[in-house]
C-alpha cells in the first residue's frame, strides 16, 4: 500500500471520527500530492510521495520555529499535532547516535584537503535520504568537523 493510499484510508477513518485536525492535516498533504502529480506530469512514486510527505513535515517544523519566536502557544500547538500526524507516514528516523556513526565514517573517507562542510554533507545527505532531518544532520556533522 502507498503512502497516499494509506493517507486515503486514515482520512476516511478521520471523518468517521470526527477528528477534525487529522481530517485537514491529511486532506492538505493530498491536496499537496495532487499539486506535485500535476507539476511532475506523471503519477507520484513511492519516493517521491515520501519526498511530499518530508516536505510537509520540515514547513510544520518551520512555522513551529516561527511561532515559538512571536509566542503563539496554540498555532505551536496546532503545527505540532499536524506534524506529528505526518510523522506517522515516514520511516523511522536514525538517532543523532547513528547519524554521528555514519559521519564519522564517510569523514574518514574524504582525503584531508576535502574535508569541509559542503562535501561532507554532499555525501552524507544521499546516504541518510528519509532517515534523518537534514538540520540535525547538518548540526552533526559541524560538530565532528569541530572535533
């Protein structure tokens, strides 16, 4: 089952229930899907549905951030209901643990000259695709680079 399929079938179970922060929270990340089936002019795969899903979650994540600094406790609340909905539909995430372990080996990797930032993060990102945030990632990897 794809992940729009299973989207689908919680959106079904949302208005049955009544569960009105599910319902739109789901009909938003469909409607998100239909925008980048028509831009992409083909039907999503599996990928790139994961793709829309992971954006979805990082402007959750960002408006948090956002709202948090104007001190709006209830759109901080709500952002975060809606992310942790969208949370459900991507793989588990790798701990800062795991994500430090696979860092430390592709810097090893990386010839002395060409261990900055932007290289490190430009092997590491394909490596951890849809397993990990992209700024814990990135935080990461300043620290080893730092160490």
């Amino acid at each position: 089952m794809s992940i729009k399929d299973q989207i689908s079938a919680d959106l079904k179970a949302a208005m049955k229930a009544r569960d009105q922060v599910r319902l739109d929270t789901l009909r938003s990340v469909l409607s998100a899907f239909t925008y980048r089936r028509v831009e992409a002019g083909h039907d999503l795969a599996d990928d790139e549905q994961l793709v829309v899903v992971q954006k979805q979650v990082k402007q959750r994540n960002d408006s948090i951030a956002e709202y948090e600094k104007a001190g709006r406790a209830e759109l901080v609340a709500k952002e975060t209901a809606e992310r942790d909905i969208l949370a459900r539909y991507l793989p588990v995430q790798k701990s800062a643990d795991e994500i430090r372990a696979i860092v430390r080996e592709i810097i090893a990797g990386l010839p002395a000259e060409g261990r900055n930032q932007g290289a490190v993060m430009k092997v590491v990102m394909p490596a951890l695709k849809g397993q990990a945030d992209g700024n814990v990632v990135r935080t990461v990897v300043t620290e080893e680079l730092s160490a």
